[in-house]
C-alpha cells in the first residue's frame, strides 16, 4: 500500500513502493522548497560526519621515544615517479640516521601518503599528517602546484614544511614555516633561457613554448624563461599551452610548426612532456627541446625513447658528477633500490638530512624552533650542491643541464647562479 | 465462459482510491461500454487491465486466466489490446511505422500483411498519410491509425479509451461506424466513453462507473431509457 | 594549406570518438531522459581493458607484452576490440539493472544523483591496485605504425602532412559503427521499438514492446560504442592517464557537449555534434590560441542553447491533441 507524506496534494506525493503508478505522478521534477530542504539535510549530515571524523583524529599521540615526519607525494599516478623517488631518498636519510642513534637519541619514523598528483588529495593528506599523526615536521612535495595547496596548512598549524623540489616561489612566500632545497624557477628560467641562447648546438633567435597551463611551475617556468630569453635579444614565435594529461598536441604543434622556432621550451612534467616529443617528431619538428626539472623520470626516457634525442633539461644533479658526495649517495642509493637515483631522489634525501640537522641543534622539537634553524642553514653541503637558506627560505645553489641520449640524460654543463 | 472477468477489483493512486471494488464481465464477440462522469475511474479501469497499474485486490481474468500480476507487454501479447485515451500515437515515428508496431509480437508475416490491407480499408485516409509522422496528421486522423494499429495485433479483446474525444461530429460518427464494423467482424470491444448518448447506442451492454464503483449495469438498450442515465448522463433528452 | 589539412585530419579523428561517445549518451537520454554520468567511465573502462587484454594476448603470440616488436597479428586486434565492446556492453547492463532500474518509478533527480555515484564509484573501484591501478600506463602498438606523409611545397617552405593509419582506422571503424546503429534504429522492427520507447514508455509497452529489455538493449549499444571509443582512443594516444584523472571526464564532457550541441535524444545530432566540437576545438587551437581550446566548445555550447535550445537537430514533434 503506498504511502505519502503530503497529506492535502496528491500530486506532491511520492510512492514508496514498486508498483506500477501512472507515469504522471514520476515525471514531476522536485521544488525548490523541496530542494532547499534536502540541501539542508546534507549540510548537516556533512558537518556531522567531519565533526566525528575530526573527533577521531584527536585519539592518536605521537610517543615521546621517537620522532614522526611526513611525507607527501605522487607515489601513484601520472608524476608517480616524483613521489616513488623522493620517498626513497627521505627513506635512505632516515636509515643513516637511525643507525647513527637517531637525532637526540630519538629514532625517526616516516608516514608517507599518496596524493596521485592531485591538488585535494594533498591537502588531505596533509591535513591528515598534521592533525591525525601529528607529525614533527612535512616533506613534499615535487609539484609546485601540490606543494602550494599543501603549504597553508602547515602554516597554519605551525608545522615546519620542506618542499624538496617546488621551484616555484611562491611556495616559500606562504610563511616562514615553508622551506625549500633546490632552487627557483626565475634561476632555472634564465638558465635555460641563456642555454637556447649561447650553447652551440642550440645557438637559438626564435624559440617556441609549449605550458601546462594547469600547473604554477609550468606557467611560472615559462614566464621566467621568456623574460630571459627575449632579454637576452630572442624572440619567442609561437605560446601554446596544454593541460596536463592532454593525450593530443597536434593543433599545438602543428600551430608551432608554422612558426618555425629554433627551439620548443616545454616546461612541463614528464608523462606530457613524453607525448609531446612522440607526436611533434611524428608531424616532422625536428628542432631541439628544452625543458625544466619537471622532466627529470626514468620514464621520460622509457615513453618517448630516441624521440627525445639532441633534447636538453635542467636539473638540480648528475649522476655522473665524480664528486664524492655525488659518487657516495650513489652507491648507498643503488645498493638499497637497484636503481641510479634521479635529482628528485637527491633532493629528498638533502631535503630529510637538512631537516635532521636542523632537529639536532634546536632547542626544542616545537615547529618554531625547528623553523628558526632551518632559516640559519649555511652551507649545508648536499648531493645535489652547498645549500645555504636566503632570506625568503629558498637555497642559492647552480644548475646542470642534462642531454637526452637515447633514453639517458647525460651531463652537459653546470650553471650557477650570477654566471 | 467469459472472455474477461473482473472481480472486486480495487485500484489507488497514492492514498486516493480510484477504483472500489468493481466487478464486471465481456462475453465474446459482445461490445460492451463504460460510461459515467468525469473522475469516476472508466481510464483506471482500462490502463489496470492492461497492466500501466497494479490492483491492490481484487482479480482479472481473461480467458479464464489471471493477468493482474503481468506485465503490460506481456498482457499485449495475449492481444488483449488497449488504444489509451490520447490515442497513444508515437508522433516521432511514420505513420506506417506505427501500424507496424501494431504487429510488433506477431510473426505471421503473410496474415500480418492481410491484416494490414484490411486495415488500411477501413481507413482509406490512413492510407494516404503512410510517410507522414504520425504527428504531424490531425486529431481525427490519429484516432484512425491508433484504431487500425490496434487491429494489427488481432485482438481477441479491444478496448478504447474516449474514441470520440476532442473529434468533430463528421469523424467521430465515422470512427463509431468502424467500431460497428470491426465488431460485426468478430472483435470483442470495451468502449469506455464519456459521450454516454453514442455509446449506448452502439453496445450490447453497459455498466455506469461513479467515483469508483458500479452503480448500474445492464442492456445498453434499457440503460438509455432508464430515467436516471438521461438525466445524469445524456442530457435530459 | 598543409597545416589545414593536417589540423583537418586530427579533427575528423577525435570528431569520430567524440561522436561515437555522445551517442550513448543520447540513446539514453532518448529512452529513459536523464543523463547517465556514468557513461564517460564506460569510455575508461573500454580503454583499460584493451591495455589489460593487450598485455596479456601479446605474450601468447612470442611479443613483449609492453613494447611488441610488430603489432600482433590482426585476428588478435580485432579479438581485443570485440572483447572489449562485449565486457563493456555487459558493464552497461549491469549499472542499468542494478543502478537504474530499481529508480525507474522515481524522481528524476534520484536517477540522476544515482548516475553520479556510479561514476564516481567506477573511477575509484577502477583505481584500485587489483583492477587498473592508480598509475599510467603505455599501451602497446596493436597496430603497424603505418604513416602515409604528403609533401606540399619545396625547398625551404616544405611541409609535411602526416596522415596516420591510426586515424584512418578510427575514422572508418567509427563510420562503421554509427552506419550499423543508424541502420539499427532506423530500418529494422527493434530500432522502430526502440523509438517508440523512447517517445513513451507506457504506450510502447501496450504494442507488447518488452520495455525493460528495450531499455537494457539501449544501455549496452551505448556502452558497446562507448567502449570502442576507449578502445581507439588508447590506439590512437597509447599513453594512457589513470583512471580518475579528470582528463577522462573532461573527454566525456565533451561528448555529453557534442550531444547536447547536436541535440540530445537525436542520434544523428550526436554525430553531428561530435564533429562540430571537434572541429571547434581542433581550429580554434591552431588558428586561434590552444589556451583556449575547452574555452570554444563550452562557449559554442552556450551560444548553441541560447540560439536554438533543443540543440541542432533537436525539433522535438509535438503531439497534436
């Protein structure tokens, strides 16, 4: 027997059961009173469901014999190997701690969460790292755009954060307690900017650009590397721009072709910067491609293959620097992973190690104090260079750039910063 | 044994009763009709016959089997075949295509072929408008097709829901003119009619439907004499 | 004049995808009138499952299943495309009976709430480490990389338009596929139900038209279609984002667009409208700005249903009374 809770309108009545009603009473579309009330209804369900999870949060202390650190990073997804590398590298850092008796006595211990490259799901995890493990301190992320939805947070809540490769500067400018080591775009930009410009093999008037418009590294790179190279008397032909995980470029490339550049800046992440090269080798470009840090992946090598030959990037190291920093995180490295670490696995580990020295000398494991020592960092000698924090909390620290050859990048040049 | 046979059957829309416990029976070959006002449950009676609603009591037999609990095509499919009030055109498809669907659960493709002649025959203005859309053709001209697409699927029973609505005088006395002959050929017929005057005059018996219930049956002949049926339903004449 | 053609080609390929998905989008709109969100992650499934199959079959003829040195034999492609559109058609009628149907009888909006969910469900469950996984994958080359390049101009100003076979292939596959379904609707005794169904239910049902069948049948053509369109796709672009990534709903917007644009409910609208959007995409990119390129679908979207409402093809008849 059907129910209804309107008592005076038939019409406005829903029936609960499955039989066969005239079509004429479940056309009908809902009212807005009728609308009003059922958003009110989620809106408390919601409130209620994240005041009981935020209750729940509270439930766990951290134990006072060891110290809690935070990672967050793309470990899945299309930058996954960012996240997979800088884990290691944070990983190797604790393991050389802890055997070493940990900081102050204190063995270190690591909750990594997954963000699969996602704006949102690195602020939860954040959020989650902050509020529900309570950590000491944050490191991550890789993407610039990742690093500045995580930062606010940790400010908030005064939990100091290393982004270990956010070249984008507007993640320090967040608030004193947001640090980086590797240096910024305006450096990287102009690197490769003089780069196209002066390298015999480039020697480029005319470059062309191609940006992820949807990440702030890749729309921040591109402007620094423009004002460079136009500075520097080139002229950029051709701007294009791409979201990230496009799968076709062709309008772009094909827009690019007719302006006949010398050189394509592409400043973006891996996986697109792969597709990219496939498909403008297929419609007959042939010039030079440069890009940023963001190309820095096994994988770039494995999805475009010799695509990408004559192809330059900068990056914060080369594994084949012979210094014997360089040439010792190496073999720890591959002795662990059985794999030669990429910068961004080199920047976790210099990000964890500033980190763990920083601890060490504080007077206090309190976010401030920690951050204040972070903010003294002078001459921190890391794998991927002698790292001194400036005072807007970036590192003043040189440049390679990177060859592709056949799959592998090869060391062509180091470039510091005032050359 | 009566071709359809309903007993004490109850139907709701929500929390209003429409039907109230109605009992009625159709002989074969008879044509029998539903009169009464407005509201009073003759298009309930029919769409639950027909399976677009559930009884909630109550049964309905037809040959002798019950069919309340199944499914509207499947009920068709046993050609008991309702023409809905509004005539039930799809107006999106050709004319001719919707007297195909009239055929749609039969596979005698030869008889399928005569039936569709015959129809046409009885209609000649259907046959003029086959690549027309169906609803693009007047209201009259609908109720034809509606008709001869009801006869492609040979039905043992045919029940039509307000044949002569919104019609001018002209075509509704030709539409009865068919429903006659369609009957002298054999087709059982339930006339549901709101024009109770027509109505009488075409059937062999009747039953007078108000708010839900029977509140008269019998010869359609004697009901149109009855002196409570000319006032309430025909006018005074 | 190379570029033109160049960017001409690329339009008439994606067009054909874009086509191929709105059309599910369409029927169902057509038969049941809500919009099934969950249609663009059929697209998804579609194209993790050729990537699944692919790199289990390959091995089966001596390839590497990750990077074969020839494309497998053509048997075997085309045993992965069927493969596909059957499992995507199964998928189809499962979300429709378990998700759908039991909402037949209610409000409009449950459905289309419903739709959501299952969208959102399919992207997650397709997330997971036992089914797709979170992370990209490359699709191995099922195909010969055949490209037939034409040479326009000399010397200096040579230009080259690159005609692929991939494109090619989606182009007369996805022909195929909208001639079968158009030949479907429109010339067989199912295709005229199906019509009818979709004016109106109740009336089908008492010409004897199973509805419900009719109403499943329609959900796993769509599917079927939707799942050959994830299928070329990865064919065409063989590096393949994971399964929630909002490029997928992007993709499924702009066929959703395109049916909109063609008028929904309207299968040749939908084809219509898949290249419409293409093509607006693909020129505006190249002679415009590709800063912009989801800028002119969305905005043609808006100026198509300010200008004619019911989208292109879109004039509902209306039923005498």
């Amino acid at each position: 027997m059907p129910t209804c809770f309107a008592t005076s309108d038939s019409e406005s009545c829903i029936p609960l059961t499955r039989d066969k009603t005239p079509t004429r009473l479940t056309k009908r579309t809902i009212s807005l009173r009728q609308f009003l009330r059922l958003s009110k209804v989620v809106g408390i369900f919601l409130v209620a469901a994240t005041s009981l999870m935020s209750l729940g949060c509270q439930s766990r202390v951290a134990s006072t014999d060891e110290i809690v650190i935070g990672h967050f990073g793309s470990i899945t997804g299309s930058e996954a190997t960012f996240g997979i590398s800088t884990d290691r590298g944070i990983q190797l850092a604790i393991e050389e701690v802890n055997a070493a008796g940990g900081v102050n006595g204190k063995k270190v211990r690591l909750i990594t969460y997954d963000d699969k490259g996602d704006p949102r799901e690195a602020g939860s995890a954040v959020t989650r790292l902050v509020t529900r493990d309570q950590v000491t301190a944050v490191l991550g992320e890789v993407a610039s755009g990742l690093s500045l939805a995580a930062a606010p947070i940790c400010q908030e809540n005064g939990v100091p954060m290393i982004s270990p490769s956010s070249t984008n500067p507007k993640v320090t400018q967040v608030g004193d307690m947001i640090y980086r080591v590797c240096f910024i775009d305006p450096f990287q930009g102009s690197v490769c900017a003089k780069f196209a410009r002066e390298n015999d093999k480039i020697k480029a008037t005319k470059a062309a650009i191609l940006c992820d418009q949807t990440a702030p590294y890749s729309v921040g790179l591109q402007e620094e590397f423009e004002k460079a190279f136009t500075a520097g008397g080139g002229t950029i032909v051709s701007k294009q721009a791409y979201q990230a995980g496009d799968q076709d470029f062709s309008a772009q490339l094909t827009s690019i072709r007719a302006s006949e550049p010398e050189v394509i800046f592409i400043p973006g992440y891996y996986t697109d910067v792969g597709n990219i090269a496939l498909q403008a080798r297929k419609l007959g470009l042939k010039v030079p491609m440069l890009g940023g840090d963001g190309w820095d992946s096994a994988k770039l090598g494995q999805i475009a293959g010799d695509a990408l030959n004559g192809c330059y990037y900068s990056n914060h190291y080369s594994h084949e620097d012979p210094s014997p920093r360089v040439q010792n995180f190496i073999k720890l490295y591959q002795g662990k992973y059985q794999e030669t670490p990429d910068g961004l696995a080199a920047l976790g580990y210099d990000a964890a190690r500033i980190l763990f020295t920083a601890m060490k000398t504080a007077p206090s494991l309190s976010g401030k104090d920690i951050a204040a020592e972070l903010a003294k960092t002078t001459g921190f000698e890391g794998v991927t260079g002698v790292i001194s924090m400036d005072a807007n909390r970036n590192p003043v620290k040189p440049a390679v750039i990177l060859e592709m050859k056949d799959g592998t990048p090869r060391y062509v040049a180091t470039i510091a910063p005032g050359e | 044994m009566a071709l359809l046979d309903i007993e004490n059957l109850s139907v709701s829309y929500g929390s209003i009763r429409a039907l109230r416990g109605i009992s009625l029976k159709v002989e074969p070959g008879e044509i029998v009709t539903l009169i009464g006002g407005n509201g009073a449950g003759k298009s309930t009676t029919l769409r639950t016959i027909s399976g677009l609603l559930s009884p909630q009591e109550g049964q309905i037999l037809f040959e002798g089997k019950p069919i309340a609990s199944k499914s509207p095509h499947a009920i068709a499919a046993n050609r008991l075949i309702h023409v809905p009030e509004g005539r039930g055109i799809f107006a999106n498809l050709t004319v001719e295509e919707n007297l195909r669907l009239g055929a749609y659960c039969r596979k005698d493709t030869h008889e399928i072929r005569q039936d569709y002649e015959h129809a046409l025959e009885l209609f000649p203005r259907v046959k003029e408008r086959l690549w027309q859309l169906a609803g693009t053709l007047s209201g009259g001209e609908q109720q034809m097709v509606a008709i001869a697409r009801a006869l492609l699927a040979r039905p043992k029973l045919l029940m039509l829901d307000e044949p002569s609505l919104g019609l001018a005088p002209q075509i509704v006395q030709l539409i009865f003119q068919v429903i006659r002959k369609i009957n002298a050929g054999g087709t059982t017929i339930l006339l549901v009619e709101q024009n109770a005057n027509l109505a009488l005059q075409v059937a062999h018996r009747a039953y007078v439907l108000e708010v839900g219930k029977i509140e008269m049956s019998g010869p359609a002949a004697e009901l149109a004499n009855s002196d409570d049926i000319r006032k309430a339903y025909l006018g005074g004449h | 004049m190379a570029d033109f053609l160049q960017t001409l080609m690329t339009a008439l390929a994606i067009g054909s995808l874009y086509a191929l998905i709105a059309l599910g989008y369409t029927m169902v709109y057509g038969v049941l009138k809500f919009i099934n969100f969950a249609h663009s992650d059929i697209v998804v499934l579609g194209a993790w499952l050729s990537y699944s199959f692919a790199i289990r079959a390959l091995p089966l003829v001596g390839l590497d299943a990750h990077n074969p040195a020839t494309p497998p034999p053509i048997w075997m492609t085309a045993g992965i495309f069927v493969a596909v559109l059957l499992l995507c058609s199964l998928a189809g009628f499962l979300i429709e009976r378990l998700a759908y149907r039991p909402l037949r009888r209610a409000p409009r909006l449950n459905v289309l709430i419903t739709a959501i969910g299952v969208s959102l469900l399919l992207q997650n469950v397709g997330q997971l480490d036992f089914v797709f996984g979170a992370s990209p994958q490359k699709m191995p080359a099922l195909l010969p990389n055949w490209e037939l390049p034409i040479q326009f101009g000399q010397g200096e100003s040579i230009r080259y338009v690159v005609l692929p076979l991939i494109d090619c292939i989606i182009f007369a596959v996805s022909g195929l596929l909208m001639l079968a379904l158009e030949l479907l609707i429109f010339r067989t005794k199912f295709g005229t139900a199906l019509r009818a169904v979709s004016f109106n239910t109740d009336f089908a049902a008492l010409m004897g038209i199973p509805v419900d069948r009719a109403i499943s049948l329609t959900f796993m053509l769509g599917s079927a279609l939707a799942g050959a369109a994830g299928f070329l796709y990865v064919l065409k672009f063989p590096s393949m984002n994971q399964p929630a990534h909002s490029v997928w709903v992007l993709l499924g917007l702009k066929a959703f667009v395109a049916a909109v644009v063609g008028g929904i409910g309207n299968i040749r609208g939908a084809v219509l409208g898949g290249f419409i959007i293409a093509f607006v995409e693909q020129f505006g990119a190249y002679y415009i700005s590709s800063n912009y390129r989801d800028v002119y679908v969305f905005s043609l979207l808006i100026l198509i249903l300010l200008i004619k409402p019911t989208g292109l093809l879109g004039s509902p008849v209306r039923e005498k009374v």
